[in-house]
C-alpha cells in the first residue's frame, strides 16, 4: 500500500512544508503594515471562508473529471498567491494573495479522495494516518526553515521559497502523480450544488459529518486558544512554545505512522475515533489543572492520541460511509468543516480565556468533544442497525434465489 501512496505523500510533504513555513511569519508580516491584530484575525477567517466555500465545490469537480487535474489548480493557486505575498506592496494584495489561494486550494479534500481511490475500505485508516504523519512531518521543518529564512533575509524570502516549493509539487503532480480515479460517462452531468447539498441527505454519511463538525470546533477552538493558554497559564515565551508545538507535531507523526493503523485494524474505525474523543475529553478536562512540565506531557500526550484516533478514524468513517465516485465531494463537504471551525470556533475559546481566565480555555473544547463522543455512540448504534439490516436483506435474497 505505501508504495502506491508514495507520490502523493511526497507531494503533500513538500506542499506542507511550504504552507507551514508562512504560519507562524504571517501574522508578524501583516502588523508590519501598520495593521492591528483584528486585521490578522480577518485575514485568516477569510481564507478559512474561501476554503469553506472551494472545498466541496472542488471535490465536486474532482469527482466528474479526476483528482489530478483540481491538484494542479490548487497549486498553480498557491504558488501565484504566496509569490505574491513575497512582493506585496500593501495590506490589500495581502488579502487579495489569501483570497487566490484560499479559492483555488482544496487539497486536504482532493488528497483524501485521491487516497480513498487507492486503497480499500479496510486500510483507509492506516493510509488517512500516513497523510496525517507526513502532515506533521511537514510541520516539523517548515516553521524552522521559514525562521532561519526570515532571520537572514526578510519577509520576502520564506514568501518565495513557499511559492518555490510549491511549483515543485505542481511539477512532480504533472510529471509524476498517476490519476487515481476513471472517468466515467455517467459523471458528465454529475457536478453542481445539488450532489453538495446531497451528501447532507444521506442519512449514514450525515451523522458522520455531525459528529466531525463538533470535533473540528473543539480542536480548532483549542488551536486558536493553545499559545495564550501556554503564555497565561505557564508563561511560557515564544521560544518555549514553538518547541512544545514541535513536540507535539512530533507526537502526531508518530501516532498517526505507527499507531493509527495499527489500532484501527484491531478494534475498528469506530471503536477507535470514540476511544480518540475520550482521550480529548481528558486533556480539555485537565486544563486548568496544568502547572508543570510533567502536566503539561501529559496532556499534549491525551491530545496528541486524541486528535490523531478521532480526526483519522472519523474521516475514514465517512470516506467508507460514502459511495466510490462521490469520494471528492464527500470529503470535500468534510474538509470545508474544518474551515468553518476555523471561523466560528477560535473567538469564543479566546473570549473564554480573556473573560474567565486561562483555567476555562478548554472548556468550549471540552464541550464539544463530549458531545462529538456522544454523537459516536449513537450513530454507532444506528450504524449497527443498518448493517443488521443489510444482512436480513442479504439472507432474505439468498433464499429467494434458492426457492426460485
């Protein structure tokens, strides 16, 4: 199986390598403008707004006329928007560089279509995990090549050594990247909003995408509140900080590489996103209770299990949820949820935090991963129903045949 997903891993680890280089720089090149931390706060959600609008729409497209040809839209986006950003003049190319990009990139979708295309139902947890280790992979070296960049050369140059990265993927995509998906005629008059707003429709794949909304909210509520937290809490500087977040990157490329696979194939994709969601209950719990490094492991430890188990076993849940040739627009719908958690989630975490005190960060997080547990459970058991159902069915048609 690994050998098949090598291409797009690599792909996906140059491409991340580029985009987390821009993270951490970004914020500091847009109040060079003279812009205040609102505007910051603005651009991102709109590039999350734009993503939560082009990911189901290029899932879509990617469903009717295959993966490859929308990967190399995404990156012939990303490169012109983050060239841009190396030679912005002012804080409005800034937004119009995120918008290009924002628009064009559905990669996180298109990727996990790609994948689902490869490999079988069963072993999608493991190859959704592998993608996860490489996503953290890239997000080890990224920001440290982006720092040292900036140190020596400027805003400019991590700008264009992101834009560079990303022309190489485009390239290795166009020279090396096989199509994963057949065209099929039946797919011609298969695009527009209404094969969306379908996946909502389908009673086993919307239960799915319930429970991934709740979870996304917790984790990007969490994320949007995590450096603050560390600050308030712990006082921990930005050198302090950026090494924990290496260390936990580095928790989620073992865990996903080694881990995630291996869990899945024993207890289930299921048994194993509630076992995942349990462990995020446990570290949003233990909050405000973190006053030590040994805490501190301990909860970037449950958090680390806990996104890695639910976000993978969740996604493969839905990916084997859905029928094969609506792969992209399924998982396309799924990623755009991570988008709006990116908007909605992060200014009640912070909110939270600036009323309560960072004991409380956690705790919209908290919330919603419970609730996202207690969705697992119930649509376990509806789940549990179905298959029961399709086995009668099943049974019911042996012995039709067989008395015919």
């Amino acid at each position: 199986m690994i050998r098949k997903l090598l291409p797009i891993l690599g792909i996906t680890f140059i491409d991340i390598i580029g985009f987390s280089m821009l993270l951490p720089i970004l914020p500091y090149f847009v109040t060079h403008f003279g812009a205040s931390a609102l505007v910051v706060g603005i651009l991102f959600s709109t590039f999350s707004f734009c993503q939560l609008i082009a990911g189901p729409v290029w899932g879509n497209v990617s469903d009717r006329v295959g993966r490859k040809a929308v990967l190399i839209i995404s990156q012939i986006g990303a490169t012109i928007g983050w060239a841009m950003l190396a030679f912005a003049p002012n804080i409005m190319w800034v937004f119009v560089a995120r918008i290009i990009e924002g628009i064009s990139g559905g990669n996180i979708g298109i990727t996990q279509a790609y994948v689902a295309d490869l490999v079988e139902p069963k072993e999608r947890a493991r190859a959704f995990g592998l993608i996860g280790a490489t996503f953290g992979a890239g997000m080890v070296f990224g920001p440290l090549g982006g720092g040292i960049l900036f140190a020596k050369f400027g805003f400019a140059a991590p700008f264009l050594a992101a834009s560079a990265l990303q022309l190489l993927t485009l390239i290795v995509t166009i020279v090396v990247l096989p199509e994963s998906r057949s065209k099929q005629e039946e797919d011609e008059s298969r695009i527009g909003l209404h094969e969306i707003f379908a996946t909502f429709h389908n009673v086993r794949v919307s239960r799915i995408l319930w429970q991934k909304l709740a979870l996304s909210l917790a984790l990007y509520g969490w994320f949007g509140v995590q450096a603050l937290y560390l600050k308030q809490q712990l006082g921990y500087d930005v050198t302090q900080t950026t090494i924990l977040f290496a260390f936990f990157a580095l928790a989620n490329v073992a865990i996903n590489g080694f881990l995630v696979g291996r869990v899945s194939h024993r207890i289930g994709d299921r048994a194993m996103s509630s076992l995942g969601l349990a462990c995020l209950v446990v570290a949003f719990a233990i909050t405000p209770f973190v006053h030590t490094l040994d805490s501190v492991i301990a909860m970037i430890v449950f958090f680390s299990l806990g996104m890695g188990f639910a976000s993978t076993g969740i996604t493969a849940l839905i990916s084997n949820a859905a029928d094969d040739r609506d792969q992209g627009t399924v998982l396309g719908v799924s990623s755009s949820l991570d988008a709006l958690s990116g908007i909605v989630a992060p200014p009640t975490s912070t909110e939270l935090l600036t009323r309560f005190g960072s004991p409380f960060s956690g705790l919209e997080s908290f919330l919603l991963a419970a609730i996202a547990l207690i969705v697992g459970f119930v649509t376990g058991r509806s789940d549990h129903r179905f298959v029961r159902a399709d086995a009668s069915i099943e049974v019911f048609e042996r012995i039709e045949i067989a008395e015919g």
